[in-house]
C-alpha cells in the first residue's frame, strides 16, 4: 500500500569545488563549470606516494587530481564558541559541517534569532570514516612517534635519554596537539553533537556511513522522525569535506579512479572516477507545516527507496537487480508512475561497468522506449565535481531540487555518448545542454535521483517541484544564472557628463574582478539618469566592455546617434512618438525560440508551459521536444523529422500565439506599453487579446487557443479548404506582379507584406509557372511550407466556424488602439463590427505595408516585433524607407533569444524609452567573501627540514656531514668577520616575530662584508646556486652595482631556506628563478608545486617569506624617506595622512604606510608604482601590529614590526 511521504525541502546549504554555496554550485552546474583541479600544494604530503607506474601490491595512486575545497574550506570558531586549538588537530568535516547546518538553518528562514521548536529538531548526517586530519594525527601521536622512538633507540643506542626525549619533542612539536581540548574533534559522532549543542536543538542526532548512499538514508531517517512526528524540524545531508592521499590510494588500488584524471560518467572516453570533496546539508518539515509556514519549499521528497544487493559476484560490484528493486520500492511506496520522471540525477560515476549497469536497471523500471525520441533527461553531477562519496547524494539532491524550483534541466560533461551503453533501447537521454524544464501545468514536474554505496547498499530518492509552483511567474526576470552579455547603460545631461561616467566605468573594467561583472552592469542601469544623452553596450567581458567603451568614445564627438551591430547604441535625444506593437504570424516559429530567455523570465516560462498543456503528451510530440529536442541521442536526420510539426498549422499557430504573448507579457512587466497594436496573419489572434479588445483570463485564453484549433482541425480533415501553393515573391515591382498575375485567375496576392515581399496562393501546377514567369522577370521567389489557402475566400467555410465560435466572447476596453491588417485601419468600435473584422482577417488580404503606413501617419515612430524571429521588423524598415522610424525586434534567430531581447532593450534606453532598472535580473552572492581562517585539512604529518635534521643528528650524537643547506642562517661571509654594528639584534628580532603569520615562514640573510671584485661575488654564488640560477644571475646582474648583486644573491639564500622549512626539502632541491614579469618564484626539483615567495632586501640585508597562499614581504630604513611630507602628498590618501599626522612620529608613519602598500602589491600581484595612492591603508592596529590594505575591489591582511631604523611589513591576499 502507498504511503504518503511529502516532506518538504526549506532550506538548503552546500559547499563544493569552486562553489562557496548553493548558489554558486547551481550557476556552475548550468555554466558547465569542470571543477576538478589539482590538489592543494601540501596534500599529497610524500611525494613518493605518486608513483603512476607502481606495482600492484603497493599502496600507491596513479592521479593526484580531483574535487577539492581547497581555499574555500575556512571555518572561523570564534561565532561559535569553539576554541581554535580544538580545531587545528580535529577532523575539518566537523567543523565546515557545523557551519554549513547554521547556514542552512539560515536558509530555511530558522536562524538564531528564528522562534521554531528547537527541542524538536534533529540533525542525522551521512559522513564516512576515513583517514583524516584528526585520527592520523591521533595516530602519529599515540603510535607512530613511539614506534619512530623505539627505531631510534635502535639506531642510535648510544643516544641518552634526554637526547631521546628532546628528538620526540622536536617530532610532537611537527603534529597538531592532542590533548582534552582537540579529542572531541576525534571522535566521529560529535560531527551532529557539535551542531545541536552548538545550535541548541534537541532532536536526536548521529551520523551513518553507507557510502555513497550515506546522504539519501539519512534523509530517508530523518523523514521518519516527521512522519512519525517525533521531531518537526530536522536536517540532514552528507558531509565529506576532506579527501586525504591515502583514500586516493584505496581508490588507486581498486583500478576505479580515471588514469585520464576527469570524469565523464556515460562517456565513450570514461575511463573511472575521480574523488571530491563537498557536503550538502538540508532542512526538512513536513509538507503541511511548510505550507502553513508559508515557507519557500524549494521540491517535496516524495518517496525514498532502499535495497542492498543481496549475494552477487563480488562486494565492490555492482548489482543491477538490487539497483532496480530500490526504485521499484520508491514508485510503489508514493505510487507514483516512473513515467511521469523527466530528469534523472544518476550516480553515475564514470566507471564503465557501474555505469552500464545503472542504465540496465533503470530500464528495467522505466521500460523501454516509447516514442521516436528520448524523453527523460539524464545528468550526473560527478563529471563537475568528481564523487564526494557519503556527500554525493547532498550534490546530486542540490542539483535536482534546484532543477525543480527553478524550471531547468541542467547539464552534465559529456564529450560523446558511449554507443556500448545502449541509450537507444531506453527513454534516457544524457542532457548535456541548459535547457528550460516546460511541463505541463497540470502535472508536477518530477526528478528522481540514484545513489548507490558500494558495499551493495542502494537508493532512489523521488523529488517533486513545490505544489502551487511557487516561483512567482509575473517575474520578469528571476535569478540570473547563466553567464554571458550585460547591458550597461549611461545617461546624461551633457556630452561631457556622459564622457566622464563611461572613462569611469573604462577605468572600472581595468581592475575589476570577474564575478563582479553583472553587478557592476545593474549599478550603471538602476542609476541611469533621465539625461538625453544616453548610451547602451551590450558586452560579454569585462575586456570587451574596455573595447566598446573605446570604441563609443572615439564615434561620439558631435555625432547624434550611432550604433553598430555588435552592441553599441547612442542618442543625444529621445525618439519622441508612439509606439507599435507588431505581433507575427505563421512561419515565425523555429526550433530553440526562446531558449535561453525562459531560463531568464518566468513569464516567458510560464507561458510556454501554457503551450505544453494545451495537449501535454497526447500528440505524437509534445511542444516541448518539437522547441527544445533532447541534446544527445537523435541523429540529425531524427531531428529534423522530430521539428517538422512545428511548420503545421496546428502546432505552429499554437507556438506562434503563446510566444507572442510570452514576448508581450514580458514587455509589459518590464514597463515597455504599446500606444497602438497591430496583428499580422494569424498573429492578430495574439494582438486581439493582448490589446484588452477581447476580455479574457489567462485560463480562457488557452481554452479559445484549444478550441480555435479544434476547429482548424476538423476543417482539414473535412479537406474543406483547398491547399496548394504559398509563393513568396520579393525584389518584384507591383505591377509587374499584377501583369503577370492577369494571366492566372486562380492565383490570389494573400498577403502585401511591403514593397519587397508579396506572398501569393495558388493551386500547385498553377504556381509553378507563375514562379518561372515571375522569375524570369528579376524576382526572387520561394516556396513557404505551409499549403493552405490562408487569408482568400477558400478560407470561408474556417471563417464561419471562427464566427460561432467569437460570439460569445467577452469585449473589452482596449489598453492600445488595436489596427487591422484587413481593414488597415484601427478596429471599430462598435462590438458587432469588431466580432466582424475579427472575422473577415480570415478571408481578406493581409495588408500590412498599409496598416504600417496608416500608424506611422496616427504617429507611431516605433515598431518593436513581439514575437519570434524579425521578420515584421524588416518590412517596417522597406515600408517606411526613410521617414522617422525605429523598427526593432524582440528576436532574432541569429542571436540567441536572451541576447536578442536585451539588443531591443538597450536600443530603447537610448531612444528614452525604456528604463533600464526595470531590466536588472536577481542575483545572489556567489563569491566566497569571508574573511574566515583557513581550515587545515592536510593529513598531519612529521617533517624535519634541513637545518631541523642537522640538529637532530646532533641531538643524538650522529656525525654531521658538511652541508650549505643546513646552515642555520645563510650569511655571506667570504673571508672577514662580520661587520661591527648595532644591527645584529634588530635583524634576529624580526623574523622569528613575523614569520608566524598567515601560515607563512620568513627568512633572512644579511651581508658580513662587501665584494670588492666581481670573481669574489661569482666565487660566492657558484657556491650556493645551482646552474639555473646562475644563467639567470649572469642574464640579469651583468649591470647592476657590487652591491645590488649582493643582495640579489641573498634574496636567492634567504629564499631557500625559507621555501625548505615550509615543505621540508634540502635546499639543493629548490630553486629560484623569475616569472616572465621578473617577481621570484620556485622550482622544487620533485616535481610539487612550489609556494608562493616574496623577496625583499635593503641596506645589505634580505628577507624571503614563502606560504601556500599569496604573500609579499617589504623591508624598508626609517631613514630612506628625505623629505617625508612631500613623500605623503604623493603617495598617501587624506585618511592617511590624517593618520600619519596623529601618530607622534610622522616620519616613521609615513614609511610604515609606505611599507605596508607595497608588501599588499607584492601579495595582490598587482603594479604598485605610479599609483600607490590606490593602495589605501583601511585599518591598522598599531597594537596588534596588523593592517589591512585595499586595492580598488581587492584587500590584504598585514602584519608588521617597527625594530629601531627598520619596517618590516608581511602581507596576504585576503
């Protein structure tokens, strides 16, 4: 028996590669963004661990790519009482799971402040137990250093015990602590304990580990906690936000993971998975709750299934049967027909077998192929972000719960459908395509989504979108998701005016970042002025908004207007006059109309839906494959067979009258009104219900539109109207045509579009000579693909049919005066006479070149086509010539949809009449903006570098060869002793204090006496560098001073030493070289990605910092500066000064400020000299000696010391 489900999904939150939050994991999955990467630099840990050509019987990988975190896994303890000590050796899982809940709590309206029954909610979580930071560094401590001891003492038996003791010491100090404050974070259960302590909920709380389908059982628990109202608020999801090598190395030995290091589940090339890291976690009510909440329900579970293998041929292999038997519990338990599913989320891993056995056992539910075409939409969200294991059900229920709330069938990578799987026996297709979700509006959309654990632990989860289809559908845009042009419009009183906001906005497109593209257009539209001189770009980039800008400004001296196709449009007045609304008929209908822009407008979607549900699935193809096909598995013969009844009457009036009205209804919300409305053929119908002059509801209108075409098809099938030939005949004089046409009485002039295109009727033998004849005579003709006898007498026996059918119908008061095509003048006003042209447009010639003369004479100046394609806008232009017009269109079936409409938008602000804000779509923040810690997720390990091993050998009274690397601080020496002087002191008192910071170690060396011959200097650095460095010091030093190559020398030193105490390489193995803009970078000579360095030096005296993330390090003399007042007018913001002014010590502030900016240049990679007054110092704490600098959009985190006569300042890109 069917048990009812409906448990609602109210909040959401996720973290995934290259995606911070829900929101922007959604706009990569439509961007088709590939997140697999290499790893973070310290986590492969061993370098031999990566050995491709291994034998079997070593724990080795073969790929070190996959989905990780990497910076976006930062977790700051302070908002949630947590010490940081606890967090530095505990599992990261813990902690990123604690924030992601609070975010979805966040989410679903429930935050701190939120009054919901706490002590009714639970939290239950999918998480795996694996090698991670925490329990390897529990292990390191309780086990490996004993067992490192116990070697020692072997090896070193002479050693004494405190020598033993301070060598252990020396390891544990290597290792995060273990101790009462970090166990907690241990221990794998406190993952939920954490968040409902932390959160203060009382509901139950564990985690389970069922693999891969560890996510959806742990929604399918806490469902049960609602429905058996034990709880009323719950969360759940799956948690796996750190990957280590070692799981990378059980993987390796399985054979699963893609020696070709990417995933494409379902594809000829698939060759296995990679692994990722992510977690999703959920907040669930029941359904009638969120109802009466009036929650925003992004889909409603309906059903989950769960089924193991049973006994099959081996543990790790997947088993068809029990893969079936979890989605045949799913339907059966919510009775539910699996042919009401239109997107599948699959598990799909890209491991060949598991993949064609996936797609075996969901035939075997969802039977064979029923039509021509595929109809369910497959994806796997694997081919983006590899396989997070216990959190890639969390991925994949993101993906198809956004999926359903916003109306689209999101893609997956997929190069070329692997022919062996055998789509062609299913309903399946592998969407590889953003394509808008039209359904029905009768019927739900549906998603199911398959997570199968290995082990032979399987489930099926059912999905449907939220009921009254929440998403408001008189939006005209919704959150803009897909990436591509903006439209950036200026306005201004004065030609100058105008000049000086768009070298602003030039200036703006210099620096700015990329995810701040959109953003930045919808400021410049929700601020565009009412000023004449206006001015609209349509641009892709930011480079191509620089390039256009360029471009405007070098047209615009003195010109009035100018416009170019790629997108630039300028008016130095408004386009006074009224406006026409044209709306098209037959044969504007095309494959793919409207794509893109109903992904972008509800409204549009909306409408298209209407479409879909005049006949749903009754018809041999519905009008969503006949619009959109599916994106894989038809040839191209199948899909021109699948498009063909779009150019039918039937379907293709249908397509033409809900795109119009989609199109008008969207020019409608965004504030664009017709003073006067014009239909052509059968686009009248449109314009007769858009104009108000018939009053019907949205529900009435789909029924007119059904019953229209009822009749249409009864009329042909009755065969009551003759067909034959439509002729289009263009480039023809009038009245060459009327002779021609004399000598053929039974050809009929239907249509007089303008005086470059006529369209004529006639029987088919008949047209054949009048196309030659017509031909002969210069004309270009071609034969249209419908057959009826449109807009001729023939057409009667439809037009009297079409009169009882109008009778009844409601007049309204029209919003615009509504003209006639057949009449070429606005329709009566007297009902009856109004019913009758409705009529008579039917059997009377379309005289559109009049109707367009006869407004243009009432005052219209505009024409905007509303509707696909632009044609109409086209026999504006020939009909007018060169009277005062402006004809555009909505579409264009050259551009894409989206780009097409906000081509007409943009023509129309500079034209005065249009206001651009009305434009700006909904965005959501998909920047990773916080300023949080980053959360170490490494496996903790112990690493002794050069000098570190030297002092250990010493420790335990080994003998120490001779080694350059293992010198405690490289000091240029040659011969002399140090140089006499007070420094000394300074010098070892900075970088201890400073090399702490940002994960950063800091190194310095300094001069004991100068060179005086440049064979000392050589004699020095053969010594110390290696033969790269060298043929780079003999490329660049050969001008510089004894000096200056002194110090470019212990830059080289100190750098070394510092990039070795952070990975632990001998500094033989390390060098230093310069990228092609001449900053210091590493090449480590195992192949590991080197860290970032900064190198600084002054007054004989070098500092290198190296870290993981963006560093620079300045060194500057308190006394470099000779006149610091001028120094402050030219390189420091008012605020600065202010500041420097207050200090006490002006000089000294001025080059600590100095200092500073350059230290955030070094760090932020940007050029610092001749505009370092954009570097602007935002906050300093002359206590804590920390600072923060910011770069036009971008910021640093500093820390410095002032120690005597010298600054040093250390910087991070925060």
């Amino acid at each position: 028996m069917a048990e009812t489900v409906d448990i609602a999904i109210v909040g959401m939150a996720g973290l995934f590669p290259k995606a911070p939050n829900v929101d922007a994991f959604w706009n990569n999955i439509l961007n088709k963004v590939d997140a697999i990467s290499d790893p973070p630099a310290d986590w492969l840990g061993e370098p031999a661990l990566f050995d491709p050509d291994a034998p079997a019987d070593q724990l080795k990988i073969y790929t070190t790519r996959g989905g990780f975190l990497g910076e976006l896994s930062r977790f700051d303890p302070r908002p949630f009482g947590a010490m940081p000590i606890a967090i530095a050796g505990g599992e990261p899982d813990q902690f990123l799971a604690l924030k992601c809940a609070q975010a979805a709590l966040e989410d679903a309206g429930l935050g701190a402040e939120a009054d919901f029954p706490r002590e009714r909610t639970g939290c239950i979580l999918g998480h795996a137990i694996h090698a991670n930071r925490a329990n390897v560094n529990g292990f390191q401590h309780g086990l490996i250093v004993d067992q490192t001891m116990r070697i020692v003492g072997s090896l070193f038996p002479e050693s004494s015990p405190q020598d033993r003791a301070a060598f252990e010491k020396m390891l544990r100090a290597k290792l995060p602590r273990c101790n009462a404050d970090t166990m907690p974070a241990l221990i794998p259960n406190m993952m939920t304990g954490r968040i409902c302590n932390r959160l203060d909920l009382m509901g139950p709380n564990y985690i389970m580990d069922a693999a891969c389908a560890s996510t959806t059982l742990a929604i399918e628990a806490a469902v049960g906690e609602l429905l058996r109202r034990r709880a009323d608020v719950m969360l759940a999801g799956g948690v796996n936000t750190t990957t280590s090598n070692l799981v990378f190395g059980v993987f390796c030995q399985l054979g699963a993971l893609s020696r070709k290091a990417r995933v494409r589940p379902f594809s000829k090339d698939g060759d296995g998975t990679l692994l990722g890291e992510g977690q999703g976690i959920f907040v669930l009510k029941r359904l009638e709750d969120a109802l009466k909440a009036d929650d925003r329900i992004y889909a409603v579970i309906k059903s989950i299934g769960s089924a193991s293998d049973g006994r099959s041929s081996g543990l790790m292999a997947p088993r068809l049967e029990g893969e079936a038997l979890a989605m045949r519990r799913a339907y059966e338990q919510a009775a539910i027909d699996p042919a009401s599913i239109d997107l599948i989320e699959a598990h799909g891993t890209g491991i060949p077998l598991g993949d064609r056995t996936e797609i075996e056992a969901m035939r075997q539910i969802f039977g064979d192929r029923r039509r021509s075409f595929p109809d369910v939409a497959l994806g796997s969200v694997k081919s983006m972000i590899g396989h997070c294991i216990p959190a890639a059900g969390a991925a994949a229920i993101i993906k198809a719960a956004m999926a359903l709330h916003e109306k689209i069938l999101p893609p997956m990578l997929c190069d070329e459908v692997n022919p062996e799987i055998g789509f062609e026996r299913t309903p399946f297709y592998v969407n590889t395509e953003t394509t808008p979700w039209i359904s029905d509006p009768t019927r739900p959309r549906r998603a199911g989504v398959n997570a199968f654990g290995f082990g032979g632990i399987n489930s099926h989860l059912i999905l449907e979108e939220a009921p009254g289809r929440q998403a408001d559908a008189t939006a005209a845009f919704g959150v803009r998701r897909i990436s591509g042009n903006e439209i950036f419009c200026f306005a201004s009183d004065s030609r100058e005016g105008l000049f000086a906001d768009m070298s602003a906005a030039r200036d703006t497109a210099n620096c700015a970042a990329p995810e701040d593209f959109g953003s930045f257009a919808d400021a410049l539209c929700r601020r565009a002025g009412p000023g004449n001189f206006r001015l609209a770009i349509l641009a892709d980039s930011w480079s191509d908004l620089a390039a256009k800008l360029d471009t405007a400004r070098s047209k615009l001296d003195g010109a009035e207007t100018f416009a170019s196709r790629n997108g630039i449009y300028f008016r130095s007045r408004p386009v006074e006059g009224k406006i026409a609304f044209l709306f098209p008929g037959e044969n504007s209908q095309y494959p793919g109309m409207l794509s893109n822009l109903a992904l972008a407008s509800p409204i549009v979607r909306s409408w298209l839906d209407r479409l879909e549900g005049l006949y749903g699935d009754v018809r041999k193809a519905p009008h969503r494959r006949l619009l959109f096909p599916p994106s894989t598995g038809l040839s191209e013969e199948e899909r021109i067979n699948l498009a063909a009844p779009l150019a039918e009457i039937a379907e293709g009036s249908e397509a033409v009258f809900f795109a119009d009205t989609g199109y008008f209804r969207l020019l409608t919300a965004l504030g664009v009104r017709a003073d006067f409305m014009l239909g052509h053929s059968t686009g009248e119908n449109a314009a007769i219900v858009s104009s108000g002059v018939v009053d019907m509801t949205d529900d009435e209108i789909t029924a007119y539109i059904r019953a229209m075409n009822a009749i249409f098809s009864r009329i042909e099938k009755e065969k009551a109207v003759p067909t034959g030939t439509l002729l289009s005949v263009g480039a023809a004089d009038a009245a060459e045509i009327d002779r021609i046409l004399a000598d053929f009485p039974d050809v009929r002039l239907t249509m007089d579009n303008c005086p470059n295109q006529k369209i004529l009727f006639g029987p088919t033998e008949v047209m054949e000579q009048v196309k030659s004849r017509l031909s002969s005579a210069g004309a270009v003709c071609a034969v249209l693909p419908m057959s009826w006898a449109y807009h001729t007498e023939y057409v009667r026996p439809l037009a009297e049919e079409f009169r009882k059918l109008f009778a009844p119908l409601r007049m309204g008061a029209p919003k615009a005066v509504l003209y006639s095509c057949a009449t070429a003048t606005p329709f009566p006003i007297d009902e009856a006479a109004a019913r009758q042209t409705i009529v008579d447009q039917y059997v009377s010639r379309v005289r559109f070149s009049d109707a367009v003369r006869r407004m243009h004479e009432d005052g219209a100046r505009i024409f905007i086509e509303v509707g696909a394609d632009n044609s109409l806008s086209g026999f504006v232009r020939d009909t007018l010539g060169t009277l005062p017009h402006l004809s555009l269109a909505c579409d264009n079936r050259k551009r894409d949809p989206l780009t097409a409409l906000q081509l007409l938008l943009a023509q129309l602000h500079a034209a005065g009449r249009f206001d651009p804000s009305r434009a700006a779509p909904a965005r959501r923040e998909t920047r990773y903006v916080d300023a949080e810690p980053h959360l170490p997720s490494g496996l903790a390990l112990m690493h002794l570098s050069a000098d570190e091993g030297a002092k250990a050998r010493a420790i335990l009274g080994a003998a120490q060869a001779p080694s350059l690397s293992a010198r405690r601080e490289p000091v240029l020496r040659p011969a002399a002793p140090a140089a006499p002087g007070g420094a000394e002191p300074v010098y070892a008192d900075l970088t201890p204090q400073i090399g702490g910071a940002f994960g950063a170690r800091v190194a310095l060396a300094r001069l004991g006496r100068t060179f005086q011959s440049t064979e000392e200097w050589l004699n020095a650095a053969r010594a110390r560098l290696n033969e790269r460095e060298l043929d780079e010091a003999a490329a660049r030093l050969a001008d510089r001073a004894p000096l200056r190559r002194q110090e470019w020398l212990l830059g080289r030193l100190a750098a070394k030493r510092a990039i070795a105490e952070l990975t632990g390489l001998p500094a033989a193995e390390i060098s230093i070289l310069s990228d092609g803009e001449g900053r210091p970078m590493a090449a480590l000579a195992c192949g590991a990605h080197a860290p970032f360095l900064s190198i600084t030096h002054k007054n004989g005296v070098a500092i290198a910092a190296a870290a993981t993330n963006p560093i620079g390090v300045d060194l500057e003399s308190l006394r470099s500066v000779r006149d610091p007042s001028l120094f402050a007018e030219r390189v420091l913001t008012a605020d600065e000064r202010a500041f420097v002014d207050s200090s006490g010590d002006a000089d000294r502030a001025v080059v600590l400020f100095w200092s500073l900016k350059e230290a955030a240049a070094k760090a932020l990679a940007a050029p610092f000299v001749g505009q370092e007054f954009l570097f602007a110092v935002e906050a300093i704490n002359p206590g804590e000696r920390r600072a923060r600098v910011a770069f036009r959009s971008r910021r640093a985190e500093l820390c410095y010391l002032v120690r005597e006569e010298l600054v040093c300042a250390l910087a991070t890109s925060a």
